[in-house]
C-alpha cells in the first residue's frame, strides 16, 4: 500500500475520485505518516455562513489518518475506520491548511490515529483521531 502512495506523490498513479471533487492532495507518506494539503476556497468549500465547510475538514483528515494507518499494512492487508472523532477549534475562510497525520499506536488489528490541521502561520485549526480496523484474507478481499 506504501507504494501506490508514493507512486501517487510523484504523479504515477491519479489520486482517488474524493481527493479530485474535494481539492485535496497528499503531499508526504512516512512510516505511519501521512501530510495532506488543502487550499481553502470560498467559492468551493464554504458552508452558508461563508466559513470551511466542517465536513471538507473531515474528508481531508479521515484521508490524512487513513493513509497513515495504510502505511504500515502488510501485503493483502488492508483496513476500515471504525470511528473518527474531529474538534474543530477555529473558523476558516480561505488559504492553505495542512493535515499532519500521525500513528500513535499500531496493534495486530486495531490501531490509534491523529491528526492535526494548522493554517499557514501554524495556528491549529482542527484536531482529530480515529481507530481503524486492519483487514486480512476474506475480509480485505474486493477492498
């Protein structure tokens, strides 16, 4: 999985349909790390009070936690989010926003991972976690 990431970085392989219709992209993948960018617009991502849609938020960190966790699966292993969790901690009109996803703990089957959004000067925008659920034989067949 690590390396259809990487290919994805470097243009090899087109990112999925969601990163297209969203806006987002992955910008690094590390050993249970991932980075994703975003850049915030109005015009796309706004809500009706004219803020970050909320949910935008959620789509760039669920992929963000997911390919961190998708770093370290096995070969045939892939993996479900079982629940994800998101504070969102200021508003946010337009500008670039990097998701920094991190590992925090890696079982056999269930794993731990966050994530936090910060804005170009730093200035954290949202927190997130999620646990996921790694999937083996039949149950990661067609996945």
């Amino acid at each position: 999985m690590r390396g259809m990431l990487e290919a994805m970085i470097r243009g090899e392989v087109p990112p999925p349909p969601v990163a297209r219709l969203v806006g987002m992209r992955l910008a690094e993948i590390g050993d249970g790390e991932a980075r994703f960018e975003l850049e915030a617009d109005p015009e796309r991502h706004a809500n009706p009070m004219g803020t970050l849609h909320g949910g935008i938020l959620c789509d760039v960190v669920d992929a963000a936690m997911g390919c961190a966790y998708a770093s370290r699966l096995g070969e045939g292993e892939t993996f479900t989010t079982l629940e994800l969790k998101i504070n969102f901690l200021k508003p946010v009109w337009s500008g670039l926003l990097t998701a920094n996803a991190r590992l925090v703990r890696g079982g056999r089957t269930i794993g731990l991972v966050e994530c936090d959004v910060v804005d170009v000067e730093g200035s954290l925008v949202a927190r997130a976690s999620a646990t996921c659920m790694t999937l083996r034989g039949e149950m990661a067949a067609g996945r």
